[in-house]
C-alpha cells in the first residue's frame, strides 16, 4: 500500500519510487533513499537518531555518517517541489520530518472536477500564448554590484540572484564568499585586484573569479571557479586553495576530439572556452571539473555545439568522470535589465557519461546530478553572460545552474 506524505504525493516503498497523483509524475527513489525516508514518515515530527537512520538505510552494512548527509541532500533535491515536506536537521542528534498539517477542505480543492480543471486550463493557454513573448523578454536574473575583498586584494562582485529572490545585501554576498574562500589576514594574495561573478540562489553559490582584471579586459591567468551547495562550503583559505588548484590542473584529462568537424574544413572558426570549475561542500574532497566548450557557426546564429567535463577530486580518489553533449545550437540574444546575454538553446543528438569505479562524497553528488540530466534532457540552454579579447563567462546548466569565467580562443578549421 502507498504511504501518504501529502493529499497528492505518496510513497510507494515496495517499488521504490514516489507519485504525485496531481500529474501522475515519479521520483525514483534508492533503496536507501526509500528506507529512510519511510522512517521518519513513520514518526513523523520525532526526532530520529542518525544510528537508527543508518540502521534502516544500510542494514548490515559499514558505511561513514557522510552516507546519511549525502541521502538526505538527495531527498531535500527530490522533494524540492514539496514545501509542505521538510527534512529538518537536529545538529549533533539527527533529523526531523515534518508535514504541513492536513485539511479536509484544502484536500477536496485538490481534487476539482474535470470541467473545473478544463475551464482552468484554457484560461491559463490563453496567458501563457498572450504573454508568451513579455515573458521570454524579462530577465530570469536581478543584478547588483557590491564591492569585496580576498586576501587584501580589492575587488568587484556583480551578483546574479534569481528575479522572484529578494536582493542580498553586501554583507549577505560577503558571508557566503567566505564560506568558499576564507580570508587570510596575514597571507598577501598574488594578486592586487579582482573582478567576480557570482550566480546566487537558494540550493547553491557560485563564483567566477578573475584576478588581476583591468581596463575592462581579463588576463585569463589563474581564473577561479568555485561552487558549493548553500551554507555548506569547504571555508578553504585562499593560499590552500590556489596550491591544490596548481597541483590538479598539473593533470589534463578532457581531451575534445571532434571528427565530425572533418566535412566542415575550410573557412569555417571553431571558438573554444576551456576552463576548471570547482566544487567544494564541507570539508570533503575539492572535486575539480575540466570543462570545454565548443562552438562552431554553419549559419547566423546557428551552428555545432560540443561540451565535455572531466571530472576528479584532489586525492585521485574519484576515478574521471567523464559528461559529453553535442547537438545543434541556436543563439538568440536577451536583454537581463542592463546586460546583454547569449542565449545558446542546444538541441541535443547524442550525450555520454561514463560510470565511474569509485567516488568521493562530493564527486556523488555531481555524478548525481549529471546523470540524471543525461537520462532525462533532450535539449538544453547555455548562457554567455560576458565576453572580453580572451576570456568570457558562462551560466551553465550541470548542477542546479553553475557559473564559470574561462579562456577562450578562436581555431580556423
């Protein structure tokens, strides 16, 4: 029998999976993630130690308490769609289900009658066509612009918050800046100024960093690229965190090898962005992401689209991960208030991702996230958001939207 979460959604633990009755959709579920989640829905608002947590989830199994962390991240992402359903954390003890309190009348509005459900959906068609084209127009991002510093050198953040967000003050943008890179009141950066990037919202931050910027131009030496899940950065320092960035980029795996390109030889350009995003949640693993990104016009704003990340951790733990798309592009241009932005809509032919033979806590959650997105998306949209002689930065869709500064240069086929 379903176990009952909300009026729609239920828990089907046999199969392992949860159903929102409204639309019919599925999450599927682990066996790990099914078992503790039955659980504190079987004492839901009671506190459920982490033990009695692992018990359920890994009967009979060893596992480290970062396995239970990793399973509830997972669940909080499956159920984001739920407010009603909160995983609450209980530092030091364990963790809390809560439910929002049921109500009959509200439980029968759910549930109208087909013609209800009929007249609502030819009102809502008759928005969405007689808007369609406001709405693509208005920026999906508000954007301000706060001053900051890393290490003594000075610098600038231009902050993408999501448009339905309130605006984060600039103490706000600095706290979750140091929850990535601590400061460093008595190590002098190699560098004396900066201009950032940062793409802000509820499930992560991201930074885009470039040093040493000047006259609007970006040297495109020593970018810094760093994401983590909100409130759960590595609070690395700076000095630690440039060592292990050398030390890791020492090692190329992406290679992007492009043979369908052969027909095209001629006078056609292939423009390439190459850079290292990297992710750090808590005090796990740096994982580093080489990614690369190719672009080559067959027509005005269309043409071939390659992208390819490599993905490792610091101790070579984590065997490359390795995440293609190709397909088709079509570039349009869009206004975000005062910015002016590439859009890239990717019609995807083909992608790949290996199976790795081994992860660390962070490199799981991204292999997660990219998995699914390799199961289920058929197309996809990249954005540019700046571009200068060497360098330009990318909104780009992997794990709840990152953002990266990276190299660019121009190749005649």
């Amino acid at each position: 029998m379903p176990v009952q979460l909300t009026p729609t959604l239920s828990l089907n633990v046999t199969q392992q999976y949860l159903i929102d009755a409204e639309d019919s959709s599925r999450i599927e579920l682990s066996y790990a993630e099914t078992a503790v989640l039955q659980l504190m829905l079987k004492h839901q608002g009671t506190l459920i130690t982490r033990e009695a947590l692992l018990e359920a989830g890994w009967h009979d199994r060893v596992v480290s308490p970062s396995s239970l962390q990793q399973c509830i991240s997972v669940l909080r992402k499956k159920l984001a769609n739920y407010p009603d359903i909160e995983l609450k954390t209980i530092p030091r003890h364990g963790y809390v289900l809560h439910l929002a309190a049921k109500d009959s009348a509200s439980t029968k509005l759910l549930r109208p009658k087909a013609a209800v459900l009929f007249a609502i959906a030819v009102i809502l068609f008759g928005l969405l066509v007689g808007y369609a084209y406001f709405t693509h127009q208005q920026a999906p991002y508000s954007e301000s612009y706060i001053s900051s510093k890393l290490s003594q050198a000075a610098g600038d953040i231009k902050v993408l918050t999501p448009a339905a967000d309130k605006a984060l003050s600039g103490n706000e943008v600095n706290q979750r800046l140091s929850n990535q890179i601590g400061y460093e009141p008595n190590w002098q950066a190699p560098f004396k100024q900066f201009s950032s990037f940062a793409l802000l919202n509820q499930q992560m931050d991201n930074f885009a960093i470039c040093p040493d910027y000047q006259n609007n131009q970006c040297s495109g030496n020593q970018l810094i690229n760093i994401s983590s899940e909100k409130d759960h950065g590595s609070q690395l320092v700076l000095s630690d965190f440039l060592t292990t960035k050398i030390r890791m980029e020492q090692k190329t795996y992406n290679k992007l090898t492009l043979p369908e390109l052969n027909k095209h030889r001629g006078d056609l350009k292939e423009q390439i962005y190459h850079g290292d995003l990297y992710f750090s949640i808590d005090d796990h693993r740096l994982v580093r992401s080489d990614i690369r990104i190719s672009l080559v016009d067959l027509a005005p704003d269309n043409g071939i689209f390659y992208f390819a990340a490599c993905i490792t951790d610091e101790d070579c733990y984590t065997t490359p991960i390795r995440y293609e798309i190709r397909g088709q592009f079509k570039r349009t241009t869009e206004k975000w208030q005062q910015r002016r932005v590439e859009r890239f809509d990717i019609d995807v032919s083909k992608t790949t991702l290996s199976s790795p033979n081994a992860l660390s806590d962070t490199a799981q959650t991204i292999y997660l996230a990219l998995r699914k997105q390799h199961l289920t998306q058929a197309e996809l949209s990249f954005y540019r958001i700046y571009q200068d002689d060497g360098t330009a930065v990318w909104q780009l869709p992997l794990v709840n939207d990152n953002i990266m500064w990276m190299q660019r240069q121009t190749l005649k086929l």
